[in-house]
C-alpha cells in the first residue's frame, strides 16, 4: 500500500482592470467565491485567484461581462 501526497498548485491573485457596460447582470456560484469586485463608472478591478493572468480572465468572464480589459 502506498501514501500519495496530492501537492496543489498554487494559486495568485491577480488584479484585473476593466471596463464594463453600463448595466451588468453577474452570475455567481460555488466557483466564484473567491473574487472580489470593485466596480464605479463604468470601471472595475478585480481581484481574481488563479494559475495566471488569463485563467483569472476566463474566472471572471464566466461571473460577468467584459467589455475591455486596462493593462497596468
């Protein structure tokens, strides 16, 4: 019999900066607990745990609508 140890990648926050419309409809569940929101005038940042940058993008997409992202 044999022990395995599962060892997790491990995860970053990325903030994400964004613009969206001026009426948003989110979608929240079980996988998004995790995200936090900030969002005035059209503008929001996000702070989003994942693997990297375009993983965190996918998490916030499937939450909410996009409409462009704001590089830093």
């Amino acid at each position: 019999m044999t022990n395995v140890v599962e060892f997790f990648k491990k995860k970053e926050v990325f903030v994400l900066n964004f613009k969206t419309s001026d009426v948003i409809s989110f979608t929240k569940d079980e996988s998004h607990n995790d995200i936090v929101l900030e969002v005035q005038d059209n503008k929001g940042t996000a702070w989003v745990p994942a693997l990297n940058r375009n993983e965190a993008r996918k998490r916030l997409h499937s939450m909410m609508s996009v409409l462009e992202w704001e590089e830093e």
